[in-house]
C-alpha cells in the first residue's frame, strides 16, 4: 500500500516549471510598473518633513486635547458622534419602509424591482457629493453632515435589511396563521423577533461606517472634527493634528469596543 503511494507521489505532475514562469511574470510586470512612479514635487528634505510629521503626532497638543470649550477635541468629537449617530438612526428608520417594499417575497417583483432600483441609486452617489449638496442647501455645519448621514446610511441598510426579510422562516408566519392569529399577531411574534436581531446588528456596524465618514465629511464643511483636522495639516500644525488624531483613535477603539459587544449580544441572544 505505501509503495502504491509512494509511486503516485512520484508520478505526481510537476508543476514547478509553470508556477516559476507564472512568479518570473510577476516580478517583471511589478518592475515594469515601479518604473511608471512619478516622483516630482518631491524635495530633498522630506525625510526631515516625514519626521516632523511623525512627531507631532506623537506629542499631541495637550491644551488642545484637554480643552472643553467648543474649540477643543472633546467637543468636537461630541459632534462627530452626534452627527453619526442620528444619521444612523434616520438612515434605519427610512430603510426599514424602503425594505418591505423591496423585498420580492413580499411585494410584486415590478414593486419590488423599481424599490432595489432606488436603493441602487441611492448607493451610487458618493457621501462627498451628497455633503456638497446639502451644504449649498443648508449651509456649512452638522445639519448638513446628518443629512449626508442619514442618505448615505439608506443604500447599505437598505440592502441588508432586504437580506434579512427574504431570509424570514416562513414556516412560523404559517404555524400562526394555523392557530388563527391576527394579522398584527403574526408580526408582532413571527415577523419581528426575526427581524430586529438582524435589523439592529445592521445599524449598529452602520453606525461604526457613519462615525468614520462624519470625520471624513467634516474636510467638506458638513461639521464634526474633519474641518480642524484638515486647516491642522495645511497649516503644519502637526502637534494639533496629532490631539485630534489622539481623539480619534480613542473614541474608534471605545466605539468599535461597545459595538463588538452588543453585536455578539444580539447575536447569542
């Protein structure tokens, strides 16, 4: 028996000869392009420009960072938050209508069809182009960032919770309708205790995507921490780069921290 093998090992197709030319194709495709890298605008003291980059960063401005006006890190993060948040709140509230209507075990496949057509357009656009728009309609600040957060939050949520309802165990929606349940019976215990797990996990991993965009947003004028952070780095004000960015990380750790546990909390139940 293991001479058999032995010998079928051996008479094993060597393929060392195609995967050698296959790793050759590769180096010389990636030399290739390393020779397209452009590198004007560069100057000779960039490494000394890279350094002080990296040590502002390092030594964030502790004034700025401990600073409880509406100028300070902790304000701003505060509305960086806020503008997340009730984005995503907003964007689930809007989705969950949006779904139902999109969902082709429960709609007419034309319904269903124009509803995923919407969501479809809804994702293609860009959270900087809608921030743009809603900035030339409300102006600069949090308001626009909401707005921009709350559409922006439609197209993803939207599409999972589609997911989840055409994922609905049927056979429960017949088992109440079998023991004569009203129509809000059979949602209120056969279509909801479905739902919501799914529904909440979905927003909650929308809002971690929203709190990232709102700082983003914030570059475009639409509020939140994003306009500070960006006049700190044109200005080469690394040590005031370095406490927002010191805040930021935080609050992503702190966030993502929460999150982790109540998403594993829904989903044990």
């Amino acid at each position: 028996m293991n001479n058999r093998i032995e010998a079928a090992y051996e008479q094993r197709p060597r393929r060392w000869v195609f995967e050698l030319a296959v790793a050759l194709v590769v180096v010389v495709l990636l030399v290739w392009s390393g020779s397209a890298v452009e590198t004007a605008g560069t100057t000779q003291n960039g490494a000394v420009i890279a350094w002080n980059i990296l040590a502002g960063i390092f030594h964030p401005d502790t004034d700025l960072l401990f600073n409880f006006t509406t100028q300070g890190v902790p304000y701003l993060l505060l509305e960086t938050i806020c503008i997340a948040f009730l984005g995503t709140i907003v964007g689930a509230i809007i989705s969950i209508p949006l779904a139902f209507l999109s969902a082709s075990n429960l709609t007419p496949k034309p319904v269903a069809f124009l509803g995923r057509i919407i969501i479809m357009a809804v994702r293609t656009v860009p959270a900087f182009v809608y921030g743009l728009m809603f900035i030339r309609v409300t102006g600069p600040g949090a308001f626009a960032g909401l707005l921009t957060m709350s559409l922006c939050s439609v197209g993803m949520v939207s599409k999972m919770y589609i997911e989840a309802i055409e994922d609905l165990d049927v056979r429960v929606l017949e088992s109440l309708d079998a023991a004569g349940c009203t129509t809000w019976q059979k949602i209120r215990y056969g279509i909801l205790p479905q739902l919501m797990p799914n529904f909440a996990s979905t927003a909650i991993y929308r809002f971690d995507i929203n709190l990232r965009d709102a700082t983003v947003l914030g570059l475009v004028g639409a509020g939140g921490i994003g306009a500070p952070l960006i006049f700190a780095m044109n200005s080469y004000r690394w040590e005031e780069a370095g406490a927002i960015l010191a805040g930021l990380i935080v609050l992503v750790l702190i966030v993502e921290w929460i999150s982790t546990k109540i998403r594993v909390k829904l989903a044990r139940g």
